[in-house]
C-alpha cells in the first residue's frame, strides 16, 4: 500500500498460480445474459427474476450439451525441492482458510436476530455460519499444526480484503449476506469439477444460476487443486530420509478436503435456495428487497476499516471506536494463537477462543444493525512479532491493556453483553508465573 496516499486501498494477490485444463464451452452460455444478470444483481434483483435469466423455474431443466469430463487444474510448482514447495503451499492455505473464516464469520454476524438459528452460537457445526466459520478456524488450525511438523513457523497474518486467490474467478471481500455472496461461497467450496465438468439434470439449473451471479469471468473451482498439491507433497515430503514424520497427515488433509466439497458445499446451497431449516415457511425471503424488514440480513458496508484515513473508512467516531476495539479483540486472538502454535503455550489457545467468541462476537453482532460491520483489519507485526515466548506474552499483554482503556472510554456505548472483565483475567492468565510450555 502507498503510505503517502490518505485514501488508502487494501487487498492483495495470492501467489498460487495454476495451469487450467481447457474449461469446456457451454452452449448455453450467453454473454449478454450476464452482463444483463451483473446490472440486475447490482440493484438488488430477486431470486425468481435470476432462476428465469438461468431457465423456467418449474420446468424440466433441458439436457445438458456433452462435455468432457472434468479435469482438476494443477498448481504451477516453483520449487523442485518439495519440502520447500510444500511449506509455500500450506502458507497460502492459511490464507485463503483464513480468509474463508473471516468472510463467512462476517455474512454470519450481518444476519438479523429472527435467522439466529441460521449464524448459530459459534459451536463448530456444518448447518449454520458460525460453525462453519470455526471449522475454517479448525481448519486453519491443522495447516499450522502441520507446518510445525515440518519445522516450519505458523502463518497467522491477518488478511487484507479484498483478497484476490488466482484459484477464484472474483476477490474475497467482507460482506453482509446475499444471493450475489452466497454464490460465491458455493462456488468456492463446490467438489472439483462441479460448475465446468457434466453434472445431473437434478443440479442443472441451481449450477447455471450460481455461474449467472458470479459473472462471465471464468475459472475454474481450485480450493481442491490446491489441497490435492498438499496432499501429494506431503506424500513425497514424508518419504524421504532425514524429513520429519508425516504419519496420518494425509488423512487429516483429506478430511479437510472433503469437508468443502461436501458438508459446507450442500450448507450454503440449502441457504442459498431458502431450504435450511432457519426459513422456516419464508423460502422466499431472498426475493425480497435488501432495504425490506423481512430481508435475512442488515446492510453492512462491504470492506470497512477502522484505520482513519484508508478507504472506506467507518465514519461516525463511536462505531469506528467499537469497530477498531473488535479489531484488537482479534489481533488479540491471532497472537495468542501465534503464541500457542509457535511455543506450546499451554494456556493461549483457550485465551484466543475466550476473545474471539467473546467481545468480538458482542461488538460483532452490535454493529451491523447501526449500518457497520467488524473489519477485521490488517496488522503489520508479522507473523513472529516477538523475540521469544516471554516477550511474546509482554507484546500481547500490551495489546489487551490497550484494548481496556478503549473499552473504558467507551462506557455505556459498549454492546450490554460485552465481557468486560476478560481483559482483566488474559492480564492475569498472562503473567511470568503463569506459563506452561509444552514444547
């Protein structure tokens, strides 16, 4: 980013590449259609008028044209030596978990208090956001453990959005939930092949829909690619003399994978039709307008930050305020899990999730119903921000206090189930005396 630029963007690029197998030419394809369909998305179109630009709602879905069968793209290799390969591979893994967590953890908070069932309690689950949101956590969490089998450090960095993976044809960004952010989801964790190789006449007309929301750009779903490349190196890796053990790592990696293409693939699809349980008898409650009291979701800026000066900017003082104390409940999170990962700290991992599924759901779920959102912003400590663990805890107690005061000034403004006497008992659980190494 250009530091003498006031109206700072954020975003970056992910440094997978990807050789794609020649996408096959649908017939049915019309440009026209899609552009048509990205203007009606734009302002605010219903389902019904989308299922009629894919094909008559109620009629047989006509026979698909032949196509081949689908062939996964493969990861452009920039190391020969594989344990090098694999370590830059699960790096970006982290992110783009991270990054999934982050977007699906958001879509769940801009969720209205009557779809509650719907964002859930944070308990990690595939049939609701929150859960989804923290078996990507979990899943984060395996990558990591996994570069530290390999004598790798962890990759907690938090993500800047947009966010643009070349394994998706569209960047991450951080948005209330729709049809037009749902089908991303979808898209990102459909199975290999789903959208571009044949599919049954059953699953026809949802996929041509999905394709219709998310634009004419073309790529395809590669999440999977990118974990089968893991799952090879980590093969290869884990047979060659002198390399760390890697026993049931393939296994754990498959579970992951499957995870995606199955649970959370056929979770966003039921939400994205209106037949999750949450919609009760109002299946059509996204054919109403955004701006309607019976829309599932409030209106949160897509990408806020709290940082003054950037680009989209929260602008009224106290929810910026709110906003950039949610920001240090999860820098808070992500340091305390750097801190476990990286020494064993017994003690931190309880610490982040007591953040996380604490003040950073309370102020979470404040803010969207006053037009904002938690921008789980950047912060540029690195991923070792600290010389060793001692200090580790010194950097993050500094955090926490920081994030005190805040709250304090803040008063009443606070959301009323805001846990304040956590920052009191992570000070405590932070002291010299307290720590537990298990490494």
């Amino acid at each position: 980013m250009n530091d003498n630029n006031p109206s700072l963007s954020r975003g970056r690029r992910a440094m997978v590449r990807l050789a794609e197998p020649a996408a096959p030419v649908d017939a049915a394809d019309e440009n026209a259609r899609r552009l048509f369909l990205q203007r009606a998305v734009a302002c605010g179109a219903a389902l019904p008028a989308l299922y009629g630009l894919a094909g008559e709602a109620g009629a047989a879905t006509p026979e698909a044209p032949p196509q081949p069968a689908a062939t996964a793209a493969s990861v452009i290799r920039d190391f020969h030596d594989p344990y090098l390969e694999l370590v830059r591979l699960l790096r970006e893994a982290c992110e783009v978990e991270h990054a999934l967590m982050l977007q699906y953890l958001y879509g769940a908070l801009s969720l209205k208090p009557s779809y509650a069932a719907l964002a859930g309690d944070g308990t990690p689950n595939n049939h609701t956001l929150l859960g989804v949101a923290v078996q990507e956590m979990q899943h984060l969490g395996a990558v990591n453990r996994l570069l530290l089998a390999l004598d790798a450090a962890p990759n907690l960095v938090p993500a800047e959005f947009p966010y643009e993976p070349h394994i998706y044809p569209f960047e991450f960004n951080l948005e209330p939930l729709s049809p037009a952010s749902l089908a991303k989801y979808i898209y990102a964790e459909a199975p290999i092949g789903y959208f571009d190789g044949p599919r049954q006449a059953t699953d026809e007309h949802f996929a041509r829909t999905v394709l219709l929301m998310i634009g004419p750009k073309r790529r395809p779903n590669h999440v999977g690619s990118l974990y089968n490349a893991v799952i090879e190196l980590t093969r290869e890796v884990g047979k060659r003399p002198g390399m760390p053990k890697l026993d049931g790592w393939v296994e754990k990696l498959e579970a992951i994978k499957s995870e995606g293409e199955a649970d959370h693939f056929r979770f966003f699809q039921s939400v994205f039709l209106g037949t999750h349980p949450a919609f009760g008898e109002h299946r059509d409650a996204w054919q109403k307008p955004p701006t309607d009291a019976n829309y599932p979701a409030y209106a949160a800026p897509v990408n806020p930050t709290a940082y003054i000066g950037h680009q989209n900017q929260i602008i009224a003082p106290e929810l910026r305020s709110l906003a950039w104390l949610a920001d240090i409940h999860y820098w808070t999170a992500l340091l305390l899990l750097e801190q476990h990962f990286r020494y064993g700290d017994a003690a931190t991992r309880s610490l982040a999730l007591a953040h996380m599924l604490g003040p950073l759901l309370s102020i979470g779920r404040h803010l969207p119903p006053r037009g904002s959102g938690v921008p789980f912003d950047p912060l540029n400590f690195g991923s070792a921000p600290a010389l060793d663990a001692q200090r580790g805890r010194q950097l993050i107690a500094s955090l926490v206090r920081e994030g005190q005061a805040l709250a304090q000034q803040l008063g009443d403004a606070l959301p009323a189930d805001y846990p304040r006497e956590l920052a009191a008992s992570t000070l405590a659980a932070l002291a010299p005396t307290h720590i537990v190494l298990a490494r």
